[in-house]
C-alpha cells in the first residue's frame, strides 16, 4: 500500500512566488545602486575596482585602484572622493565578496563580476598541455 510521505519541496506556485520576490529585490537593489552611483557621479554605469600595492615611505600597503566609466566605456570625469564613495558603496552593498580580486559592476544589470584578463576562447590556450 502506498503511504503518503511528507517532502521538503514546496509545489511549483510556491517556487514561482518565491522566484519572483528575489527578482523583485534584485531589481530594487540594482536601481538603488545606480541611482546612488549617479548621485556620487553622474553618468556612472560601470565601476572597477584592481587591488593594487603601494609603496609609501618603505611601507608597502594594499590599495585600490578605482575606475568609473559611462554607457559607452568612457572615463568619468570625478575627483578622488567620488571614486572612493563608489567603492566604498559597493563594498557595503555586496560585503562578501572578494574585495582581493579585480571586480567589475554593472549598474544596468546589477552584476559585480570578477574582472581578471582571459584568453580569446578562439586561441584555445585551454586546450593545451602545460610546457615543461
């Protein structure tokens, strides 16, 4: 005889709803981020960060470089303390992600990326055996 056995899954209208809500907060989250970001300097939609080291006065130290660029890629024209407002709102708007990497933000789709130089797939480097 078949006995009825509870399951953790939730029914296909459940996922849907739940789907939706994260879509809505996402969507939320990405037009405060912008419109944060063009308050710091107008026409920022992509922001870079590279952490880099600084020598100053025999003391090396971790910095990071910041870029803000417009739709089209090009710089935006901001002091430092822009730069340094844009990073310091992502670093509170994404916290656990790896500040010790390159990364990349996209304000028109929300993303932040890791933003490290890759091989055209076209050369096939990832096919090759290491050279001893």
């Amino acid at each position: 005889m078949n006995t009825p056995q509870p399951t953790d899954r939730l029914p296909r209208t459940g996922r849907a709803l739940q789907g939706a809500e994260a879509a809505r907060k996402h969507l939320a989250r990405t037009a405060v981020i912008a419109r944060q970001l063009d308050a710091i300097a107008p026409g920022t939609v992509h922001v870079r960060t590279v952490p880099v080291w600084t020598d100053r006065d025999g003391r090396r130290r971790l910095a990071t470089w910041v870029a803000l660029d417009d739709a089209l890629g090009l710089p935006i024209k901001a002091d430092h303390a822009a730069h340094r407002a844009a990073r310091g709102l992502l670093r509170r708007m994404f916290p656990a992600a790896g500040w010790t990497r390159p990364l990349a933000y996209d304000a028109h789709t929300g993303a932040l990326t890791y933003d490290e130089p890759a091989a055209p797939a076209d050369l096939g480097l990832d096919d090759q055996e290491p050279r001893q």
